[in-house]
C-alpha cells in the first residue's frame, strides 16, 4: 500500500497531457516510493502517439463546440437587434473620407462629355493639328531667332552681378554704389526685352512670352543673388563668417562622396551662379539640398510625361481652342449679353483643361526633370491648391517657388520696415500683377490692362470668400473663380488682338 503514489492526482494528469515531456522527477507524498511514481511517469510518457492526439483532438473538439455555440447564441442575439447609433456615410459628422470611387465617376462624365465635344469638333472642322504652323508661332522667319538671341544675351546681365558681387566682398565697392549697380542692372533685365520685343517686329507674340518669361525669372533669382550675399556681408560684420541653409556654416570636416559646404564668399564663382540660374527655384542659398544621385527612371518618366504633355496642349489648342476663338470673333458692342455668356462658357472648359494639363506639364514634370537632371534636393514646387478654401490659400500653394520669393524678398521687408500686414498683401498682389500685365501687353504689342485688374480683383474677392464662405463652399468659389475668370481674361486679350489685326474681316 505504502508503494502505491497515493497523492499522485491531478499534477501528473496535467502535465501527462503534453507530448513534448518525456521524463519528469517527482517527489513522493506521505513517503511513497519515488521509484514507483517515476515508473507510472515512464508509462504513461511513452503511451502511443495516437493516444496523446486522441487527448489532443478531444479538448481541440471540446473548444470547437464551445465556440459554436457562442456564434449560435449571438445569431439569436442578432436577429432580435440588428440596429446601432451610426452615421450616414456621406453626412459630416460620420467622418467618412474616402470617394475615391465618386472621384473616378467624375472622371469618367468628364472623359465621356468632354468626348462628345471632341467628336462633334471633328465632324465640324475636321483635323486642324499642323505641327509646322506651331513652330510659325515662335518664329516668323526660320533663318532668324531674335527671341533666342534675346536670350543668349541675357548672360551678360548674370556675368554683371557675378562681378559686382566679387567687388564687394573684397571692399572695392561701397555697399551704396553696389546697391546703385545693382540696380542699374536690374532695371536693364526689366525693360531692355520689353524694349526689343516691341521695336523688333520679327520677335512674334509666342517667342516674346518665351523671351520675357525668361528675363523675369532672371530677374527675380538676381534680387535674391544680391539680397542674400549682403546678408552674408552683413552677418560677417557682426563676427559671424560663414553661412549655410540654417544661418551659420560649421567648420566640419569634409567627407568623401558628400558636397561640400560652401561659405561666403566661396560660393561667388561662375558655377555656383550658373547652378543658381539653371535650378527650378527663385531663391538663393549658399548651399541647396542636394540629392544622393540622378535616378534614371525617374528622369525619363518626366521626360516622356513632357513629350506627351506638350503634344497634347499643342493638339488640343489648334483642334478645340482655335476654333471657339475664331468663331465668336465678333464685336462686342454688337452682342448682348446671352451671346457674352454663351462665349465665355464655351471657351471655359478648353481653357481650364488646358491649364490643368499645364500645370501638370511645367511644375511637377518639367521642374521634377530639371530638379534631378541638377540633383536639387527641395522638390516642393506645389502644395494642395485644389484643397484651397480661401482665395488667399490657393495663391499661396499653387506656385511655391514664386511664393517663396514674394516672401522672403518682399512681404517680409515690408513688414520690418513697419507696414502693415494688409498693405504688405496688396503690395505683393500689385506685384504679381505687374508682372501678369508685363507678360500679356508687351508680347502682344498691346495695352489693356485686363491681366492687371483681373489680379487686383483678387483682393476683394479674397475678403468675400474668407468673410462669407466656409469650407466646401469656400472650395467651390475658388474653382469657380478659376474656371470662370482665366476665360474672361483670355477672351478680352484675344478678341483685342484680333480686332486690332484683323478689325476689317472681323466687321
């Protein structure tokens, strides 16, 4: 009786249950024998596989109907209440975010009627899409580029402010007399294209844009050369000797395979300057972010993305465009106002097509391919205009590099020589609006100033909409404003030209 492992029970049955045990010591109880309860242990370790499985599959079938019959018991549950506190899907309150299927919808009506038109322009005109004529557009005489030339020389105007840089930093130049040539030089990059383009009667209205286009960007990068290399002057006359993106520039040591950083006035050489010049941004730093390496397939995705992109504006000017335009040429003064409107909403949607498909062309591939092709690190060219729900947050987002420049180089100096935030806003929209009117009248030889009130109508509407509209309403104005607004302009500008050059066949 005494060999018989009397307290045995419930731990040997527990831990028998596990196949992985194979050998397992246990003190006997009531001093039993421990060599009859390892010889139980032995037994019942070495039981058949099937017999371990047998227990296995017994609780695994046990766990299984306990789990049915709770999914019965909340069946029964659910038929007797099927309702919760919940929100519809397109109500504000349920929080719901995702219409990307309604996003496609609307793609697909705008495919499908945009279509339509298309076909229905076919049929009527036939295909209008003449590559050579295009190219009649930036030049009337194939053996004469005067808006290239144009171009070629704004060089001399880069090599002047290199030069005048170089003479202050050395102390050859006061800061009052580098001020002056600068200025001089400046004022020069302003009105010498404007000047030309008007006298030379060659330069035809597409390569003037072109020509002045790129006399402004140039104009703009060389306020922001001048300013920041006299903040480095001014920084060094406090003691501070050296600058970078963040203010000062360390003394680390260069590594291998990484740019180097440049400190004034290290970084007045020609290669910087032109680094600067080519670089899709407005505004100078001693030292830009720059990426590790040019990623080839990224750089030919934007590249054919221009291809195409450029392809598609020329077809669907000459096809849809052209057509509208050259339809409704017809006085003003004979029209009322059904016929005004009929006008403006038939050449609404070309147009904001057309400049949608722009704006996809010029600030994400073509600054994106210039941006790698130069490993320029800061790609935020745009931000989420089409979110905007004032007027003032698209005008902020939609072109960065130009905003970032009204910023830096105009609003904020305003407003450290005491003007106050609401004139320093109308400065900087009167500016831009100089400049819109400056790339329409020039190039057209004309002088409406429809560009430049239609930028300065801005302000007030900017005030109506954060004043009275919220949210998607808000949304809604400022998409309408686009759509409706860029046409107008258009329509004036092209019905002025044309009944400025063609004032006989149009009456």
């Amino acid at each position: 009786m005494g060999d018989s492992c009397p307290n045995r029970p419930s731990a040997l049955r527990r831990r028998a249950t596990f196949s992985g045990v194979r050998s397992l010591t246990v003190q006997p109880a009531s001093g039993g024998s421990a060599t009859a309860c390892s010889s139980a242990l032995t037994a019942s370790s070495s039981r058949e596989p099937g017999q371990h499985n047998g227990l296995h599959t017994t609780h695994s079938k046990s766990k299984h109907e306990k789990v049915e019959k709770r999914k019965r018991r909340n069946d029964h549950s659910g038929r007797l209440s099927c309702h919760q506190h919940q929100q519809s899907l397109l109500s504000s309150s349920s929080g719901y975010s995702n219409y990307r299927g309604i996003l496609n919808w609307c793609v697909v009506m705008l495919v499908l009627s945009n279509s339509r038109l298309f076909l229905e322009n076919l049929l009527k005109y036939g295909i209008l899409v003449d590559p050579i004529q295009v190219l009649s557009l930036f030049v009337k005489d194939p053996y004469s580029w005067p808006a290239a030339c144009l171009v070629i020389v704004s060089n001399v105007f880069i090599l002047a402010a290199l030069y005048t840089e170089r003479q202050l930093s050395k102390g050859s130049l006061s800061e009052q007399v580098g001020l002056l040539v600068h200025s001089v030089n400046l004022s020069i990059i302003l009105f010498f294209p404007a000047v030309v383009v008007l006298l030379v009667p060659s330069i035809s209205p597409v390569g003037g844009v072109f020509a002045l286009g790129t006399y402004t960007i140039l104009l703009l990068k060389l306020y922001s050369y001048k300013d920041v290399n006299r903040w480095c002057r001014e920084l060094s006359s406090i003691k501070v000797k050296t600058l970078s993106r963040s203010n000062s520039c360390p003394s680390a040591p260069p590594v291998i395979g990484v740019d180097q950083i440049v400190c004034y006035p290290g970084n007045l050489s020609i290669r910087d300057l032109y680094y600067f010049v080519f670089a899709p941004t407005l505004c100078y730093e001693l030292n830009f972010p720059r990426s590790p390496k040019i990623r080839m397939s990224f750089l030919l995705r934007r590249l054919l993305e221009m291809l195409f992109l450029t392809q598609m504006l020329v077809a669907l000017t000459q096809q849809w465009m052209v057509p509208i335009i050259q339809s409704s040429m017809k006085p003003l003064e004979e029209m009322d106002l059904s016929r005004m409107m009929e006008r403006l909403l038939r050449l609404a949607v070309p147009n904001h097509l057309l400049w949608l498909m722009f704006f996809y062309w010029f600030f994400h591939s073509s600054l994106n391919f210039t941006a790698e092709l130069l490993r320029f690190g800061d790609r935020q060219f745009y931000k989420d205009w089409w979110n905007a729900e004032t007027v003032t947050y698209f005008w902020q987002n939609w072109n960065i590099p130009v905003h970032k420049w009204c910023l830096r180089h105009f609003y904020c100096p305003l407003l450290r020589k005491g003007f106050s935030k609401m004139v320093s806003q109308s400065a900087v929209f009167f500016l831009s609006a100089f400049f819109h009117e400056y790339l329409m009248s020039v190039p057209l030889r004309m002088f409406r100033l429809w560009a430049f009130m239609g930028m300065m109508a801005q302000l007030p509407l900017a005030w109506l909409v954060t004043r009275f509209l919220r949210g998607n309403y808000g949304n809604a104005a400022v998409w309408i404003s686009l759509i409706i607004g860029q046409p107008i302009a258009v329509l004036m500008y092209v019905h002025d030209y044309y009944v400025l050059h063609n004032g006989q066949e149009i009456h």
